[in-house]
C-alpha cells in the first residue's frame, strides 16, 4: 500500500485474515475502507467456491438501494394487442366495400385498460376519436400520443384530432404504465 492511496482488495482479504500495522492505521482513518473491510469481514469468500444464492443481508440490502433509487417505480411498458378491428371482418357476399373502407373501427386492450378508436376518412382528411377506459367504463387519466401529437381527453374522455394521413402510431402513457400500441396499416383495398 503506498502512502496516500487505498489498499488494494487483496491486501484488504489479506488483513482480514492477518491484520497489520500499516493497514490498521489507513483504517483508523478511512471511512471507506473501513466499510470494505468490514463486509469482507463479514463475508469471506475470497478464494472460496461462489455461493448458490446471495446471503439474506446482501438481498436486503439491494432491495432498500433499489427502493431509495426508485428502481421499482418505473414506468411499466406494455404491448396492446388488437382485439376487434373493422377492416379485418369478413365481408358479406355481395356488400361492396367502397363504404366500408371510409371508418374503421379499432379496440386494444393492455393489462386493464382498453383502447377504442374510431378513424373516419374525408374527402382530404381523417377525423379521429379515442377513448382509454378501465374494465367498468371509467375512463382513465392518461395522454395519448398519435404519432407526434399529444393529445390530452376532453371534459367527457374523449381524444379529438384531425390529421391528412392516419398515425400509424399510438402510445398511452398513465402515471403508471406507457401502452405501446402495435404499428396499424392504413391501406384496403375495397372487397367487393
């Protein structure tokens, strides 16, 4: 150990097992090394087989580091997945599709929230409305991200924008969760 700086991990293994005068006294006042050398104190593995699982005290002491970090808070990013969408209905024999192409009907659900949209086609625009709800109908306090536009719920919880071509993109970000919603086509070719 030089003069001004730590001892290195093998010295420390080394006067857990021994002791010394040298190190004793960078001890005395380092603060830092005193808190090395006392977990390797507690835990002596050095130069022994790896533990099958970690001790009670490391587990516990990760999971207060975790909390104070606010790890386990995180957003949760989750996937939706399409559970009704008009377009992908069969047609019936000899409907022409020409109406059935100018609105769409979508519905995603992730975790407990469900996800309705409804896409009309103009003569040069699309107009839109959404709505997030939980399981019972309550709508949920979130945003709505299509494409590039934030979206905030009118006084009745309903999202409401015009746009010349449809994002093929929608996220819904809770205080909680951020609902990734699959890429969506635009293009259909009428059934007839």
């Amino acid at each position: 150990m030089k003069n001004n700086f730590h001892p290195s991990r093998s010295e420390l293994i080394q006067a857990v097992r021994q002791g010394g005068p040298v190190i004793d006294r960078h001890l005395a006042a380092c603060n830092w090394c005193q808190l090395y050398l006392e977990l390797l104190t507690r835990f002596q593995m050095a130069g022994q087989l790896p533990f099958v699982s970690a001790p009670e005290t490391w587990v516990n002491r990760a999971v207060s580091i975790a909390a104070e970090g606010g790890l386990i808070g995180e957003i949760k990013r989750l996937v939706a997945r399409i559970t009704f969408d008009s377009w992908a209905m069969p047609v019936p024999e000899g409907v022409r599709g020409e109406a059935l192409i100018q609105e769409r009907r979508i519905r995603f659900e992730a975790n407990d929230k469900l996800f309705d949209l409804r896409a009309e086609h103009r003569k040069n625009h699309w107009d839109f409305t959404a709505k997030v709800t939980d399981r019972t109908g309550q709508a949920v306090d979130c945003t709505v991200i299509a494409g590039k536009k934030e979206l905030s719920a009118d006084k009745n919880g309903f999202y409401q924008w015009t746009s010349i071509k449809p994002p093929r993109d929608f996220r819904i970000v809770t205080e909680t969760d951020e609902i990734v919603v699959p890429e969506l086509m635009w293009k259909k070719s009428p059934q007839e």
